[in-house]
C-alpha cells in the first residue's frame, strides 16, 4: 500500500526523482551531512531539533485535520515538508507535500491515510537513523 501511496504522491506532487527510491532510501544521508557541515555531532544535534519541532507540528497537523482546517493543514505540511527535505528525509518531503496539496485542493478525505503514512516514515527514518548514528532520536 505504501508504494503505491508513493507513487501516486509523485505524480500528483508533479515530481521527477532521478534515482529509484524505495523505504530503505527514505534518508539522503549526504545531504544531510552537507547540511551539518560533515560535523557528526552537528547532525546528531540537527536530528533531534528536527523530531523535536516536527513531532509538534505533527501534532498540529493532527488536530487541524480532525477539525477540518485545510488552511492549517496546508501550512504546516508546507513547513514540515521543507524541512525533511533540507535534512534528506527526501520521501517525508514527498508524502508532506501531497498533504499540503490535497489541503490546497480541499480534499479532507484523503488526510487520514496520509497522516497514517506520514507517522509510518517518521517511524522508519527514526529507526534508520538511530542505526546509522547508533543513538536514540
């Protein structure tokens, strides 16, 4: 269900992805370094502020999709959506994007299902993560 959630995302969000991704690619691991100066504890620290910040506004997004409110909706996924991508969490960004779009296009329907896939890939880069840096985020 997830690939063909993913997909569907890329054609709506309008998107080109140049090299196949699937969920063990969810982390642009270079660019997330590039954004850390190659410092690993830069990153470390980087990481948490993201899950920190993120997992409130997910909270948000949470409430004002139960609410019905697009317009907050799609400004939250607007912001979250930058920044998964600024620190490589590039399918995030993809799967946040489409909730932005769909609010934008008044489409509450569709925002159970996503939000369900948004929190699944913040599970998985959470655990990538972890592994990779061998620390708890």
């Amino acid at each position: 269900m997830f690939n063909n959630t993913f997909s569907h995302c890329l054609c709506r969000c309008g998107l080109l992805i140049v090299h196949a991704m699937n969920t063990t690619d969810s982390i642009d691991l270079k660019l997330l370094m590039e954004s850390s100066c190659d410092d690993r504890d830069i990153a470390i620290d980087l990481i948490h502020l993201y899950f920190d910040l993120t997992g409130e506004e997910l909270a948000r997004l949470e409430e004002a999709a139960g609410n019905g409110d697009a317009a907050t909706v799609s400004a939250v996924a607007h912001k979250c959506a930058g920044s998964s991508v600024a620190c490589g969490m590039t399918t995030l960004g993809i799967l946040l994007r489409a909730l932005e779009l769909d609010a934008k296009q008044g489409l509450p329907e569709n925002f159970p299902e996503q939000l369900k896939n948004i929190k699944e890939e913040m599970s998985a880069v959470r655990d990538i993560l972890n592994n990779h840096f061998n620390c708890a985020f």
